[in-house]
C-alpha cells in the first residue's frame, strides 16, 4: 500500500504538510500560506503548479468549463502567489 505523500517526505527526514486548498480563492491561498508557515516556519519555495484541461474541440466548450479552466490556470497562479508576498521568507524580501 502507498502512503501518503506528506508522510513519505517525512519518513525521509524533510519537513512537509498538506493543506487543502481552491487556488481560485484567494482567501483559500491566504490560509493556504498562513497554515504553511505556521506548520514549517516560512514558505522558501512555491511550486505553483495547479492546472487543468478541458478535453475537445474549443467551439464545443461551455462557457462554465472554459470559466473553469482560466479560473485555475490563470487566476490560480496570481492566488497562489500572492499572499507569498505578503509573508516574507524569514528575513528576506519576497521575489516577484
């Protein structure tokens, strides 16, 4: 049986956490990076790398699913990173 990921990263000595979060909120990403940094000290490195598809052809795409797919894509990355600037890593100054 697999394990969870978060516990075989810890079965290696490194410190992890999963948190459950909807990129597309920006409230969720907010908890996201306080719950982070709460848990491991400071947020060093995001890997921003939520993404979605939308199978077929674009003309038969309901609005909803092409809403969906910019939601993650596009407006996830902005949510994702930005409360990484809002708390700085340790004592060094966020990048863009």
């Amino acid at each position: 049986m697999n394990s969870w990921p978060p516990d075989e990263v810890k079965s290696r000595g490194v410190k992890a956490a999963a948190i459950l979060a909807d990129v597309t909120r920006l409230a969720d990403c907010e908890r996201m990076a306080a719950e982070t940094v709460k848990a491991l000290g400071s947020i060093d490195v995001l890997v921003n790398n939520a993404g979605i598809i939308a199978a077929g052809p674009v003309a038969e795409f309901s609005e909803e699913a092409w809403d969906r797919v910019m939601a993650v894509n596009a407006k996830g990355r902005f949510c994702a990173r930005r409360p990484r600037s809002l708390i700085c890593c340790g004592t060094r100054k966020a990048q863009s």
